[in-house]
C-alpha cells in the first residue's frame, strides 16, 4: 500500500520593515543582514576566520594603496541607495 500524500504549503518568512533591522542592530549582540525584508542572523567569527579575514584584507589593501578604494572589515555597517 502506497502512503498517503499530504500537501505542504510552502515556508512563508516574515518580512521587517527597516526600522525594525534598525531597532535590532541597536539592541542586539549578534549581527544581522537585511535584504529585501528578510533579516538574517549571520554567524559569529572564529580565531581562524579573523586571522584569515586579516590577511585577506591586508592584501587587498596594500594593492589599493595608491587608488581612491578603501577596504574595511565586516563589522562595518552600511546601507546602501537601492535597499530602501
């Protein structure tokens, strides 16, 4: 005998206006992204993701000396034209 087949509905998720991602940067000790109304909550680092991020950075940096670009880390927060 076959199983019964049951319909699922797909996985809704909630969207947040950007004052609340606001609100939660401000009151949050995690980091969060927010694109198109979804938030997510993004991993913590760990010695040797730092270490790595360091020399990446590094590298990009000494190459971009001389040009107007600047690297930054990703703890910067920033918001760009297109996301409101």
């Amino acid at each position: 005998m076959g199983q019964a087949r049951t319909e699922m509905s797909p996985l809704i998720k909630p969207r947040y206006p950007l004052e609340e991602y606001f609100e939660l940067e401000r009151t949050s000790e995690e980091k969060y992204e927010y694109f198109n109304g979804e938030v997510v909550c993004m991993s913590r680092e760990d010695p040797q993701h730092s270490l790595i991020e360091v020399n990446v950075l590094t590298t990009i940096s000494n190459r971009l000396r001389e040009s107007d670009c600047r690297v930054y880390t990703s703890r910067l927060r920033i918001k760009t034209p297109w996301l409101v």
